[in-house]
C-alpha cells in the first residue's frame, strides 16, 4: 500500500469527509500521482501550500505525502502549465510521485479539530458545536460547524486575549471591545477558525474569535454587544497541526511502514507562515 493511501486510510479516521462543507469546499485527495515511490516514508503537514512550502517539501526525498490544509486545487484547471502557480505546484508534485491531500473543513467541524483547539486554549468551560453535523459517523456526535465556548466563571476580555495570545503564540491580535466589556466580563465565546463572517454573524454571545471578518461584521457585533478578537487568518488554524494533528497521525501510523520498511513520520512545515504581519 502506498504512503498515500496509509495517510488517507488515517484522515478519514480523523476528519471524515462527511464533515466537510463539500457545497463549496474541495476535500480529500487532489493529487494522486500513477508512480509513487516506495521509499517515500515522510508525511508533510502545512496549512498553505506556496511555492517556497513545496521546495521545502520536495528537498526531502523521503516526503512522499503532503497534507496541505487549504486545498491548493480550488477551482477548475482547463490546462496545466508553468505559467500558472498553482498549476506549475501540482506539475511539480506529480513529477516527483508526491501525493496532496487536503481535510480542510473537515477538520474544522471534526471532534478534536481546529475549533476544539482553539476552544481548549480559553480556559475552564464546556463547548458545543454552533451547528451540529447531520448524521455525522460514529464517534462524530459532537462534530459540526463553529464552537460556542461557555466559561464555568466568567472571565474579563484582556485575560481571554491573553489565552488567546498564549495558544497561538502570537504577541498581538486584534481587538474590538464591546462597551459592555470596557468593564463587564465574557462568559460565551464564538469560535470559528480562519474566516468567521458567515459562521458567527447569526450568533449571540459574548465574544467572537476568529482569524478574520470584514469591517462591517465587526461593527454589526459591536452594536450588538458582541466583542471580537481577529489573530489573521492562519493564526487560528497553524498551531493545530503540531498540536493535534501530527500526534494524532503518529498513533494511527504507529506500527506501519514505508513500502520499502521504513518508519513512517510525520513532520510539520517550518517555512508556512500567514502572509500578513505587523510591521
């Protein structure tokens, strides 16, 4: 069996596809190259597969499957050429036998995915999904779109903002305040990773988490009551791999072996990075 196919028997255990927002995303495997080679035996984790990412990636000889987060195919190719970026990648990764998968949505909406990461971080308190998944598979009950965080003590915004900071490493987010919060405290926390508009707008709660949302939804959950803090958009989903998703991968690789017997392991991009800094 190759790499490819070990590390899609694995994600499916612990994203299932089923989860995914497939109206729109564009899941599961997106490159499956005719000859994979048999001393692949390295998963390669990151959350945007860039041109410098894949150099990084294909400079080990052992990297035989890349897990790239946001799906690097996302609308139709009529043709591959060089001239495009996206195309030139995925030429590049089939010439060289390296497959691509991407879990994207599934992995937000998975039980242990990145909303329940970005949850864990906020303290002490139960969690939810915002919308349940509909028929979700067994151990899945729990899955859906979005996190409603419910603090056991409510707690002020500047210390949400400091576990926020501590979990995604980050030494600023942005913040708006809610006038009730210049003084009042947060108990209810809507978390959505990367781009939250859509998924949280509908909600009441104290606080909106996300990575980004446009200006206006800032000011419409303003005049509602509502606080938000904004980490950019990969902040809130790049510290999951190392933190959830590598282990997870390592226990359910635990045992196998590379098509020539090797050990199968999973490393973590070190050249992704969200686009956008302070400066």
């Amino acid at each position: 069996m190759s790499l490819l196919s070990k590390v899609v028997r694995c994600m499916r255990t612990i994203a299932p596809l089923e989860l995914a927002e497939t109206s729109w995303d564009n899941v599961g495997v997106l490159v499956e190259p005719p000859f994979p080679l048999p001393t692949f035996s390295k998963v390669f984790l990151t959350i945007d597969l860039t041109p410098q990412v894949l150099d990084e990636a294909l400079s080990d000889p052992k990297v035989g499957t890349i897990i790239a987060y946001h799906p690097p195919i996302f609308k139709a190719m009529k043709r591959l050429t060089s001239a495009d970026v996206k195309q030139d990648m995925i030429m590049k990764a089939i010439a060289r036998g390296v497959g691509i998968y991407s879990p994207h949505t599934a992995c937000d909406n998975c039980v242990n995915g990145v909303n329940d990461w970005l949850a864990s971080g906020l303290g002490k308190g139960t969690v939810a999904p915002i919308e349940r998944s509909v028929n979700p598979p067994a151990g899945q009950e729990e899955s859906g779109s979005g996190r409603i965080f419910t603090y056991d003590e409510p707690f002020p915004l500047l210390n949400v903002v400091a576990k926020i900071k501590q979990l995604t490493g980050l030494p600023f987010v942005r913040v708006a305040t809610a006038e009730a919060h210049k003084t009042g405290l947060i108990r209810t926390v809507a978390i959505c990773a990367g781009s939250g508009s859509s998924v949280l707008g509908p909600v009441k709660a104290d606080l909106y988490f996300s990575g980004e949302m446009g200006h206006h939804d800032v000011l419409a959950a303003l005049a509602q009551g509502t606080s938000v803090v904004l980490c950019e958009h990969t902040n809130t989903e790049r510290g999951y791999l190392s933190a959830v998703l590598k282990p997870a991968l390592e226990r359910q690789l635990a045992g196998e072996r590379s098509e020539s017997g090797e050990n199968i392991e999973v490393v973590v991009s070190k050249v992704d990075k969200d686009p956008l800094v302070i400066a």
